[in-house]
C-alpha cells in the first residue's frame, strides 16, 4: 500500500504544471504557426491566459515542501525574475492541514514578445517580419491575397528568408515582363540564376499566381513542374517536346531516314497520312521504345514508341485521324488507361497483343504490377473491358503485369503478319 501511495503521489507531482510546460504550450502555437500570423494578421490570442495544474489541498498537506518548491520554480521562471515570459496569477487556498495558501493558478503571457523571448524565436521573427513586409509593399495591389497567403503558410516564407530578395527580384521581373516567351535560361535578374528557379518553381509558382495581375492558371497549374507547367503558365518558351518515330517503309523515307526524332509540332506537320498517293496507311504505337526499334518492315506504315502517356500529344496530329491506328501496350492496368486515352482521339485504334490468350500463354514471364490503375475507363472495348477488370480485380492474380518487351518476337511477328 505505501508503494502505491508513494506512486500515485509521485504522478500527482508529475502532473503539477512547471515552466518548460508552459513553454511546450507556447512552442505548439508557434509550430501552428499562429505566433508568425500575428505580424501581418493580428488577433486576440494574446494576452495569452494558461490554466495552471497545482497541488490539491490534500497534496498540501502531505507534501507542503515539494509544493513550495514547485512554486518557487514557477516563480524563477517568470517575467518577474526573467523581465520577460509568463506573469502569474496567485489564488488563495484553505486547507486543514496547511492552513491558507497563495497558490499560482494561471500563467499569463502579455503578449508576442514575451512568447519569442520564451522560445528565443525573436530572430525568426524579426525577419519573417521584414519578408512580409517587402511581399506587402512591393506588391500593395496583391496585398489582400499575400496577407492570406501569409497567414495560411508562414514557414513557407520563415523558411526562405535568406533568399527573401531573390524571390522578390524574380517575382518583379515577371511583373515587368509577363510572357515574354524566352527560355528560362535567358531571364536576366540581378543575384539570380537559372537554378535557383528550377529549385523553387513551387514557391514561385504560387507567389507569382497571387501576384500577376489578372494571371488565369495555366493547364497545368498546381504542379509547377513537369512537361512545360511553369514555363508555359508564366509565358516562358519551354523546352520543345520532341517524338520519335520510324518508317517502316523505305519508300516512305524522308530525305533517306528512316529513325527520326522531331518537335511534335513539325511531326504534326509532315502529313505523312494516306491522303497521299504513295502516304502511310499504317501506324503502330508502342511504349517500350526497343519494341518500336525492332518491328519488322510493313508497307506504307510508320512505328510511333516511347511516349508513355504522353500519347496524348498526338491527339494534335491531324493527319493520323486517316490511318488505321494499332496501339501495343503492356498488359496491365496502365498499358489499358493509355489504350482507352489513344482511342479517345483515334477511336478506330485496335489494340495490339494486349488480350487474355496472349496473358495466360506467357504465364511464366508474370512480373507484378506495383502501383495498378484503379479508375474507370471508357474506351475499351468488351473484351479489353473484361481483361482490365480481371487485372483490376485480381483475378489472375495479385499485380498480374505482362511486359510487351518480354512477349516472345516470334509472336509479334505473327501478329503484325495476320493484320
């Protein structure tokens, strides 16, 4: 029994509040960020007023020495002794035992400086304070929405503060040049280089949207990286995106090649369709760029690989709409979404070795699927509806993926010779 009341005054003890928590409750405002808020969006949450865990009456009694050391520490550690922190509130307690006592109930903070100097965050800000301040003043015209955007994402600008001119340097020469259509690599900004925006397109991307005057987010807004999302968004030339294709046909060579990569847009521009007299009549699209390598020779066709799901570029190739159109893919869930998104623009697209016979003859060459597809998908037809499903489903197995390169090329062969 004394081993369980030694214990339970010992978590009594525990419980009573001391400074460092105090200090922790002040901490958990700042890691929310509301401490920050106060420089640019004041509020009431100071004075802050902290309710005190104390001794009971009975614990006065039983243990007046630990109480009173207890209350000499909160005493040491407030702004009183320091000048600066916590002021605390004393009330009077009557106990039997102890007679009357003048107890610490609650730890009031006055205000934003006394919790910096607490947390010894005074610096951070001081110069989270300076960062706002040159966002507001340089761009008084955004200041509502940079006050918000602040507010809701302090650290974001607390943890760029060493930068904070750059970042003002880039966002105003985009001000003064809105698209001005050059390459990042030509953007002429004082202590700025090209990777430094490459490294900080996302902050970027979202201070430049609240700052550029009636800006409407760009196709891929919200990413500010990827194929052309920041440059395209903020009127940069970008990077041109390019394909490769091979001619199956010597006499479609062009100028004597036959493995040519090109911008889309010129790709788009060579009307190789069957609209001419000697034109392709044929196009195969496969992912896997060595499978586009090594189909064989067919006449009046062409081999498009590599895209991936960029395959939607070739939605912006008129002159494809006129040949017959077969997609080879994987056999997973992945190979079927870029099926279904081909035929969404070329809906006379067949699909290529990517049925049920073809899975379950090459069981032994399974690999698994790590991330499947799990969306619907509306271009397929019943059969490829049916074998997605099953994929989805698991019902040949969990992750069921059959690579198009792992298909033995006597059965390519086969296929392109039956079409």
């Amino acid at each position: 029994m004394a081993a369980l009341l030694a214990a339970r005054g010992k978590r009594s003890l525990m419980a009573w509040t001391e400074p460092k928590d105090i200090t922790a409750r002040i901490q958990k405002l700042w890691d929310k960020g509301a401490i920050l808020r106060e420089a640019i969006l004041p509020s009431d949450l100071f004075p802050l007023s902290i309710k005190l865990s104390g001794p009971t009456s009975a614990e006065l009694g039983q243990r007046f020495a630990e109480a009173d050391a207890w209350i000499a520490r909160l005493v040491a550690g407030s702004k009183e002794q320091l000048g600066y922190g916590y002021t605390l509130e004393f009330s009077e307690r009557t106990s039997r035992l102890s007679g009357s006592n003048t107890l610490p109930v609650r730890a009031v903070v006055d205000n934003v400086g006394d919790a910096l100097k607490l947390l010894r965050k005074d610096e951070a800000f001081i110069g989270f304070t300076a960062f706002a301040s040159l966002l507001l003043t340089t761009f008084p015209d955004a200041g509502d929405d940079l006050a918000d955007w602040l507010g809701r994402y302090p650290f974001k600008a607390l943890d760029n503060l060493k930068d904070a001119e750059r970042f003002l340097a880039v966002l105003s020469w985009f001000r003064r040049n809105p698209n001005s259509g050059l390459y990042l690599r030509q953007l002429d900004i004082a202590k700025v280089d090209t990777k430094f925006i490459e490294r900080n397109r996302g902050l970027l991307t979202e201070l430049l949207r609240l700052v550029l005057p009636g800006h409407q987010q760009g196709s891929d807004a919200g990413t500010g990286v990827g194929a052309g999302g920041f440059e395209q968004e903020f009127g940069l030339r970008r990077k041109p995106v390019t394909m490769r294709f091979r001619v199956l046909d010597d006499a479609l060579a062009i100028g004597g090649m036959t493995d040519i990569q090109l911008p889309i847009e010129q790709f788009a521009g060579l009307g190789l369709g069957s609209s001419k007299k000697h034109g392709a009549r044929t196009a195969f699209i496969t992912e896997n760029e060595v499978n586009g390598l090594s189909l064989p020779s067919v006449p009046r066709a062409i081999a498009i690989f590599g895209l991936g799901y960029g395959v939607d570029l070739l939605a912006g190739v008129p002159w494809l709409r006129d040949l017959d159109i077969y997609y080879w893919g994987d056999i997973d869930t992945h190979g079927f979404a870029m099926l279904s998104m081909v035929r969404g623009f070329l809906p006379q697209t067949v699909s290529l070795l990517m049925d049920e016979k073809t899975l379950l003859a090459n069981k032994k060459l399974w690999v698994d699927e790590a991330k499947p597809f799990k969306g619907e998908l509306v271009n397929l037809t019943d059969t490829e509806q049916q074998v997605f499903r099953s994929l989805c489903d698991d019902t040949y197995g969990k992750g069921v993926r059959l690579e198009q390169e792992r298909i033995p090329f006597q059965s390519v062969l086969d296929a392109i010779a039956s079409l």
